[in-house]
C-alpha cells in the first residue's frame, strides 16, 4: 500500500471540503459522557453533587466532595438497532459494542481539617464522551439519481488528457499524480472515467454519462463506522470551609474515527452498458485536543448549587481515505466486462485544526437526608462556534457551520433511593438537536436506571440505559444527495467497581 502525503496548498481545501463531511465535524464537537455505574443511571446528572468519579468530567469541583481515595473502572456492554428506510424500503441492522467505559481515581493530597482549605484533591478520570460504533443498511429502487451523478458533477473542468493512462503509467501513478496536483475531484473523475462510467465528448469538451437508468435502478448503501473520542481528566480541587468546592480540570482529548461506506448499485435499465457499480470508500480521522474547565459547587443546608464552564476544546487532526470502485459493463456485441479500479493509494492529508464550542453547565441539587436525592444539569453549547482552521481554506465549512448549526440546551435529570447498603437510582437525559434544521436530526432521549451496593471497602454499581433518536443521512456530498432516514434504539448495560 502506497501512502500519498498530499501537499497543503494544493488541496488542503478540496480534501476536507469533500472527504469530511459537515456531520463528520459535527461528531467531532457531540459530547455525550459515559462513565461510571452510577453516573449513568442517574442520567449523568451531577454537576452539584460530585463524590463520583465520571462527576468530575461535569464539573472538576467535584473532585472535593471526595471523603475518601477512590478508584474505579466501568465495563459496558450493550446492542444498538438501527432501522432505516430509504425510498419506502426498510432495512434493521444491530451493533453489538464492548468497552472500557470509564477509569480513574481521586487522591486526598491535604486535609487541614478545621481550617479554611479543608480538603486538597487530585484526580485523574478516563471516559468515552462520544462513540462512533455504529453501523447501518440502505436499500432501495430509486427512479431518479445514480452514483453517476456524483462522478459528473466533479468531472466540470477536466479533460480526457487529464485522465488517460499511458503506457510507462499505471492506475496508481495517476492517481496519485491527480491528488497531489488536482485534488479530491481529480480524483473522482478519474475513477468515473476509468471505470467507464464516464465517457467523453471531444466536440463539447465535456464528460457524460453512460449510465441508463431510465427504468431505475436498485441502490444498496452500507455505512459502518468505528472508534470513539476519549477524553482525560487532569483534576485539582479544593474544599473551602463546610461548604464551597472550587476545581480546575486540564482535559485531553483523544480522536480516532474510521468510517467505510460502501454504495452499490445493479439492475439498470437493459439498454445501459452499465450494468452494476460497486464504489467504497476509507476514511480515517485522527488526533489530539486540549480544553480547561472550571467549576464550584456550593452547599445551602439540603441544597446544592453547582457551575462549571468548559473552554472550547482546540483540536489538531489529519485524515487518511482510501478508494476502490468495480463495474460489470456489456459492450454492442453483449460481451461482458469485469472493471475493477484499485489504485492501492492511501491519501494522507495535511494537519488541519478544529475549534469546538464552550460548554456551560448550571446545576442544582436537593438532598433528602440520608434517604436519597434529586439533581438537574442544564447544558449550554452553540454549535454555530465550531471553527475550522485555516480560516481562509475553510471559509466555506465555516459559514456552512454558521448558518446550519445553532445553540442547543440539554437536561440531565437523575435521582437516587438509599436502603441502608442498597442504592436505587434513575435517570434522564434529553440532548436538543444542533441544526437550526431539524430535518436532519431529532432531540436525542435516554432513560436509565440502576442499583448499587455498599460491601464496605468496595461498591458494586449496575446500571441499563436505553435511548432513541432519528437522524437523516446523506449519501454523497454531491450529485447523490439522496437521504436515508435512520431510527436508533440504543440498549446499553454498565458495571462498576469501585475501591
């Protein structure tokens, strides 16, 4: 395999404009934490509770509520069904996911006892604030468009020259030579052409289709994605007198997302010489971040109150694609030919930078004895912030963020019963849609619920989530733009022990 590191100034913005999509951004700044047991069947709703070690991640001064060293880790195992439907046709697909959910522990460094710094705490946390396991199925007659479209919509400007394989060439070294000097849609009409898809008309200098699909064709769409962004807890905080906690978190952020699509398309009409297309595309995202985050919680008798800010988040990441597509055609006389294109280069693109929203979180929490409690979380993040970096290479994706994308408010709720050793708990989240649009996307819901129980020296915690959401995905950024509706039922189990 061939690696092609393709130079900035030549195509830095027609690889990310293309190969990253504005849901592919997107992904990058969606926060979503897991964490521990607990954590989660009280729908992560502790930014004025603390005492738990996924509560640092919502506000650092939880780290302070800590009485004791504690350290922990969460197992979590669970099944996501997806149901789309695509031109009145439904297709069900399950994930089943296994994960490291969440590690960490906090450490009473100081405790002056009466004095005005109470309690000096260090902590360190892992947990997945988004994961990209996912995977769906597409099927459906479509009457109207084919991948063609998408291959003659980034032919515009390209010659037959361009294109052609000489005898001291091959399919890789043009390829290559087409990324580097012409980009992403140099690329893809390279791929149309050689796999006669596209043919080209010498007197109006342009490229056309040889695709007949006036009777429809089937189309079949496979998108399976897999990775997560991880993120670490660097915590300090502090205990001020009985009732003020203050925190600072150092986070580090770390992304890897692959993402493979496959599209399909067979049954054209009889008279096209194309009889089926097999197009499937790589694309790896990388790297790293770093954000700061602040907090206090505050105690009133049975009342708590609790505010934490997370600064954006500034990541650095890279992408790598790589692409096949096969054909079946017939020529007049009714000989078939198998054309398979495999130029077996992988494009690795420039370094490029990605600025995610701040993050605001009010909490309030009322404690009833040692019965139990009940918390909310109110969460602030404007889309609309995500900035791609250099400004004037991405001025494009950056608009396109500015005008679809907006400010959302979402709610965690969560409470919890204690039976001597036995806790009980319950939980929700509700997480608004980022588009100003919501055509593309619906609120995201999750109930949860759980127990726990005190041996002493260590806690066990069991917790079940279950959530929905709708979404609407896009085949291809251009000429194939048709939309896939995806339902999402998600049913996910956690187990912690914690020491």
């Amino acid at each position: 395999m061939i690696k092609n590191y393709l130079s900035f100034i030549l195509i830095l913005f027609s690889l990310i404009t293309r190969a990253q999509s504005l849901a592919e951004i997107l992904s990058i700044s969606l926060e979503k934490p897991s964490g521990t047991a607990r954590f989660e069947s009280m729908g992560g709703a502790f930014g004025s509770l603390g005492g738990d070690l996924s509560s640092i991640n919502i506000n650092p001064a939880g780290g302070a509520v800590f009485i004791d060293n504690e350290f922990g880790f969460t197992i979590s195992v669970g099944n996501t069904k997806n149901n789309s439907l695509f031109f009145n046709n439904n297709e069900t697909t399950n994930n089943f996911e296994f994960s490291l959910n969440q590690g960490g522990g906090v450490w009473l460094l100081k405790n002056y006892g009466e004095g005005n710094i109470n309690q000096v705490t260090f902590g360190i946390n892992y947990q997945t604030v988004n994961s990209y396991e996912d995977m769906f199925d597409s099927k459906g007659k479509n009457t109207k468009n084919s991948i063609d479209n998408f291959f003659l919509n980034n032919s515009l400007g390209y010659s037959v020259t361009d294109l052609s394989v000489n005898s001291n060439e091959s399919i890789s070294s043009v390829y290559k030579y087409l990324g580097e000097y012409y980009g992403y849609s140099g690329q893809q009409t390279f791929l149309g052409y050689q796999s006669y898809i596209l043919s080209y008309n010498d007197d109006s200098k342009s490229f056309y289709s040889l695709v007949d699909m006036s009777e429809g064709v089937d189309q079949h769409y496979t998108n399976e994605s897999k990775g997560a962004n991880t993120k670490y807890n660097y915590n300090l905080s502090i205990q001020y007198k009985e009732n003020y906690y203050f925190g600072l978190n150092v986070n580090v952020h770390s992304i890897y997302k692959s993402s493979f699509t496959r599209h399909f398309e067979n049954n054209f009409s009889e008279k096209s010489p194309i009889k089926s297309i097999t197009f499937e595309n790589d694309l790896v995202t990388q790297g790293e971040g770093v954000s700061i985050q602040l907090g206090t919680i505050a105690k009133f008798n049975s009342f708590r109150l609790g505010l934490s800010y997370q600064t954006p988040t500034w990541y650095t990441l890279w992408d790598e694609t790589y692409q096949y597509i096969e054909t079946s055609s017939q020529d007049l006389d009714g000989n078939t030919f198998n054309n398979k294109i495999d130029p077996r280069i992988t494009n690795v693109y420039p370094k490029y930078k990605i600025t995610s929203p701040s993050i605001l979180t009010a909490s309030t929490a009322v404690i009833f004895g040692k019965i139990g409690l009940l918390s909310l979380d109110i969460i602030s993040k404007n889309y609309s912030k995500i900035k791609l970096k250099p400004t004037k290479e991405f001025s494009f994706y950056n608009n396109e963020i500015n005008s679809k994308l907006t400010n959302t408010l979402d709610f965690r709720l969560g409470t919890e019963f204690r039976l001597q050793k036995t806790s009980l708990r319950a939980g929700y989240q509700f997480y608004g849609s980022p588009y100003k649009n919501s055509e593309m996307t619906n609120d995201y819901s999750t109930l949860a619920f759980g127990f726990g129980y005190d041996f002493g020296n260590t806690t066990l915690s069991v917790s079940h989530k279950i959530s929905e959401s709708k979404r609407k995905h896009q085949l291809f950024d251009s000429g194939l733009t048709d939309l896939t509706q995806i339902d999402s039922n998600t049913s996910f189990s956690m187990l912690s022990l914690i020491f």
